[in-house]
C-alpha cells in the first residue's frame, strides 16, 4: 500500500506541476519538427540526398522509415532532457527540500521511494512518448508518405522507449548520489553528452576500435534490436542508416544489455547506495 500512496503522489504532484507544461512541450516539439522535415524530405527528395551522403549508398527515396529514422535522431535529447530534469529530483530533490528525513521516517521502505517515483515517471512519461509516436505515424498518412510496416512500427516504438527507460534510470542514480538536483542534472547531463558523442564517433572509428567502444554504446544496442524486430528493414542515422538484419545471439546480447546493464543495473545500484546512505538534511 505505501508504494500504491507513493505513486498516486507523485503522478498527481508532477501533472499538476508547472515544469509538466515544459515536459510536454520538450516531447511534442521533436514531433512538431520531425513531421514538418519529414514534408520537406517528401517535397524536395534532394534534402534527403544531402543528409545521407556520407553513407556507403546515399539515400534518395522517403519513405516512413526514413522519417522515423530522422525522429530518432530528433527525438533523442528531448528524451533525455526530461528524463534527467525530472528524475534528477527523486531523491536530490527531497533532500534539498529538508523532506527526506520526514519521507524515510514514515512506514515503508527506501526502495519503496525509488521505485514508487519510478513507477510514476513511467505511467505519465511512457504513454505521452507512445501517443506522439502514434501522431506522427497518422501525420505521415495525412502528408501522403504512408505507413511503415508493423514490425517497423513496433521496432521505433520500442527504441523511444528503451531511450526513456535508460535515461530515466541514469538520473536516477545520480540523484542517489548527489545532495542537489542540480549537481544531479549537471552529472547526468555531462554522462549523456559524452555517451553521445562516443555513439557517433564509433561510425568513424577504426573497426577493431569501434567493436570495443559498442560494447558501451547505447546506439549500437539499441540499432541491433531494432535491426532484429524489424528484420533488417529499420535503423537509426547515427549508427550509420539500416543495419543489417542481426542474428538472434547479437539480439539476445544487445537486449540483455539495454534491460539489464543499463536500465535495471542503475536502479538497483540506487537501491542498494540509498538502502545504505546516512540521511542528514543539512
């Protein structure tokens, strides 16, 4: 029951926030542009042209792919941005507030806080990503660009949300280890950009390099389970456009990694730190 409380409380406090106006805004601004570029691409074919032609085989045709490809790339910081402004809060947060004595006082346990926070960031976050996912694909119909198939469809729809989950997961910890959110949003923030940035040098990199930095790369997994969900027909711009169509072991191992490693691995790290963290509001 007390992780029921905790997740009706934060749900309630976050929708009735101000800063919910700039999540919303953040999410529906990447679909606003993509649709708007997507049309550009459908208008002038040549854009698209231009955009991939440091590809092996410069892309010359638009279709849905390509523009949910685009909305990947788009979408991507936006994501991350909430995730880290948000989450950064959970513990940070209440702490900086002077409320976290108070909170860790009552009956239930700390893990209960992290997870009911959590589970309430991803009751309000995951279905919004998921509805202007659906914007997009019915404004690419209306714009005349049609519509991917379904394996494609549910292969973006998981890599918005994998994205989410991750990020979210990362700010969490850093919220654990931090006395203000701020110190935990400026920590996160620098982690995501350098990740990033390690993402898109591998395209560049020598290939012996390059495999051993994908071990790390959130891209790389994410670009192999999507390769594998949609058969080899969907990919993502920074790792390069399509992938090849992965092999079952190469999706056993990204997803293992995605799930495990870098979703759930941070949350119990932040369980584990906070279960055994001496709490002083100071």
């Amino acid at each position: 029951m007390a992780l029921e409380v905790i997740i009706k409380r934060e749900i309630r406090d976050t929708i009735l926030s101000k800063r919910f106006i700039i999540y919303l805004v953040l999410l529906l601004l990447p679909v606003v542009l993509n649709i708007w570029f997507s049309w550009m691409m459908y208008e002038d074919p040549s854009i698209l042209q231009q955009m991939t032609a440091m590809f092996p085989e410069p892309l010359t045709e638009i279709n849905p792919t390509i523009c949910m490809m685009s909305f990947i790339d788009i979408t991507t910081f936006p994501i991350a941005l909430v995730a880290v402004l948000h989450s950064s809060d959970f513990i940070a947060g209440e702490k900086e507030r002077g409320m976290l004595t108070l909170l860790i006082s009552k009956p239930l346990h700390r893990w209960e806080i992290i997870m009911g926070k959590l589970f309430s960031f991803m009751v309000i976050f995951l279905p919004l990503l998921t509805l202007n996912f659906l914007v997009m694909v019915l404004s690419f119909i209306l714009i005349g660009i049609g519509i991917a198939d379904l394996n494609i469809l549910i292969g973006y729809l998981t890599v918005i949300l994998f994205y989410a989950i991750v990020y979210t997961s990362i700010a969490v910890l850093f919220s654990v280890l931090s006395k203000r959110p701020s110190m935990a949003s400026l920590g996160t923030i620098i982690f995501l950009i350098l990740w990033m940035i390690l993402d898109f040098l591998t395209i560049y990199l020598p290939k012996n390099t390059a495999d051993v930095l994908n071990n790390i790369s959130l891209s790389h997994h994410i670009n192999i389970v999507l390769g594998f969900i949609s058969g080899g027909e969907a990919g993502i711009f920074v790792k390069g456009g399509i992938p090849k169509d992965p092999n079952i072991g190469a999706f056993i191992y990204s997803f293992s990694m995605v799930v495990l490693i870098l979703s759930i691995m941070p949350i119990l790290l932040s369980v584990f730190i906070f279960e055994r963290k001496d709490i002083q509001n100071k």
